[in-house]
C-alpha cells in the first residue's frame, strides 16, 4: 500500500468555493480523500501584548514595528 499524501488546497475565488466543495465531498463519499477543515479563528491582540511579542522576538534593534509585525505575521 502507497503512502498517505497530505495536501493543501486553495481556492482561489470564493464564487469557485462550492464547485470545488462538491468535487472534494463526492471523493470523501467514495472513500478516496478525507477532508479535515484548517479553518481557524484569529487572535485579536492588544498593543500592547503585540508590543511584547514583539519585544521577546528581539526583533525591534533590527526592525521598525511594521516590519516586525509583517515577519511574525501580526
């Protein structure tokens, strides 16, 4: 028996969401994929808590607060 391949899927245009949604849940229904939603819900952080992460990164000597929120995706 082959290896399982996990693989991540983009859809690209929301109007595309359900023909894409119906081709996976047919594959589903025959067995061939198992779909596992990744589907998660943000963090609002405050300020200050991005200030500290911020802080414990050690990234502000080397970057401005813009291009450290960029780089730990904030």
């Amino acid at each position: 028996m082959k290896k399982m391949k996990t693989l991540k899927i983009t859809i690209l245009t929301e109007q595309d969401y359900q023909k894409v949604t119906l081709v996976l849940q047919e594959l589903q229904n025959q067995k061939l994929i198992q779909i596992h939603s990744n589907e998660s819900t943000p963090l609002i952080l405050s300020h200050e808590q991005m200030e500290e992460i911020i802080d414990e990164s050690e990234l502000g000597p080397f970057y401005s607060e813009e291009e450290a929120k960029a780089i730990l995706h904030l």
